[in-house]
C-alpha cells in the first residue's frame, strides 16, 4: 500500500510539472481578476535617444499617479486592471521593462509609478519592427497572472516598421487571439505616422490611435490614452472598419 500511494503521488507531482497541465490557470485565480490586462509596448530602438526615453518613462509614471486615471481604475467593476511594459526595437529585442502589476489603489498605482519611473532602458537598437512588439506583446498578454476582462496592446513609437514581417500581416493574427491593438505615435520626424498606424498597425473593437506631435507632449497623451483604454471601449462605424473588429 505504501508503494502505491508513493507512485501516485509521484504521478500527481509529474502532472502538476507539465506545461499543459489542467491547472494551468490556477495563478489567474489567485492572483484575482482585472477589468483589463494592459501591455504598454514602449518604443526604444536608436531613433529614441536618452532624453526621450526618459520622457516616455516620466510620462507612464505620471499617468498612473493621475488621480482621474486611478479613479477610472477604481471604476471598473473588478476595480484592477493588470499592467506590464515591454521595450521593443529591432526584431531580435522585445524585453519586458516593468513586470505584471495589478494596480487596484493608489497605493498600488504608486508601486507600478515608481517600477515605470526608475525602469532602466535595455536596448537601443538601430531598427524598428513594430510586428514582432506586436507577437511577442501577444504572447506576454496571454501569459498575464490575472484573468481579465479584456487585453490590450498599447504600441507607441516614432517611425514606421523596417524590419521583419509588415505589421498588417500579423495584425489579424493578434486581434484573433481577443487583443486590441491601440497606438500612441509620436508625430517628430513623421507628421503622418498616426495615419500609418491607423492604416497598418491598430485593430479590434474599439481600436484608436493617440497622437503626440513630440516627446514633450508624451506624457498628457499618456494620460488620454491610458483613460480610453482603462473605460469600456465604444465601438464606433470608423473603429469597427478596422481588420478583426
């Protein structure tokens, strides 16, 4: 009997080890649910230099101790919403900046500001591929701890896609998984870019693009954007034209 119960134990333990297992999902549970699971996709290829890194992580800091935007978060019927960032540049660097918060409080809201105020930049490459931030956001997204209500995708940037596959042709691919694909583009160099972005890059139900005519206005845009994306999108005729919404 004891042998027995000794290989089934065994049994259980090598079941609980294999990815696929079907309790897969349990830290979902315990981690508790979120009204939205947000992944801000920040832009640091070469085109971005220091100073404008730093205005990028100044402005998430100072959205999330934004008391309209902890206020929207409170709203929301779970009350939470869970947040990670990514930096993305070439095809060959996406890299997880700020790990998975759940923000609930201010209190929480000012753990995740100050993570994203002191968030050291890990890359700096010279090209941009907005379609593998895209795939490799997805798959973080769909590796969040909390179960949410919907996911998001916010990409933000300065130029156009010139490495790996065009953002359109993996677009479908992403808002199929249940993602939005929301974009922040920062107009310096290329004053159509959030037309580029609406064209090629954003998708899914209620899917928008916030515009910033430069780094020094990142961070009210920031703050706008964060807003939409925290309440309930409203699906408009122009939105649902886009791919997948």
């Amino acid at each position: 009997m004891g042998i027995r119960r000794l290989a089934a134990l065994v049994v259980v333990l090598v079941a609980a080890a294999i990815p696929g297992a079907p309790d897969r999902h349990a830290p979902h549970a315990q981690a508790g649910p979120v009204d939205l699971n947000l992944l801000i996709a920040v832009d640091s290829s070469y085109s971005v230099d220091n100073v404008e890194y730093e205005l990028q992580r100044k402005g998430i800091s100072a959205a999330f101790r934004d008391p309209v935007v902890q206020t929207a978060i409170a709203d929301g019927a779970y009350g939470a919403i869970g947040v990670v960032i990514m930096q993305w540049s070439s095809s060959r660097s996406q890299l997880i900046g700020v790990s998975w918060h759940r923000v609930s409080d201010p209190v929480s809201a000012e753990a995740f500001a100050q993570a994203a105020a002191v968030m050291p930049r890990r890359m700096a490459d010279g090209t941009t591929s907005i379609s593998t931030a895209l795939l490799r956001g997805a798959d973080i997204l769909n590796d969040s701890p909390f179960l949410g209500s919907r996911m998001v995708i916010d990409i933000q940037g300065d130029g156009t896609n010139n490495d790996g596959p065009e953002p359109e042709d993996v677009r479908d691919q992403v808002i199929s998984a249940g993602i939005t694909i929301n974009g922040l583009t920062i107009n310096t160099q290329l004053k159509w870019l959030h037309e580029y972005y609406a064209d090629k890059v954003i998708g899914g139900p209620g899917a928008f693009v916030e515009v910033t005519a430069n780094f020094k206005g990142y961070a009210e845009a920031m703050r706008r954007k964060l807003l939409r994306e925290i309440r309930p999108p409203i699906v408009s005729q122009n939105a649902s034209r886009r791919r997948g919404a």
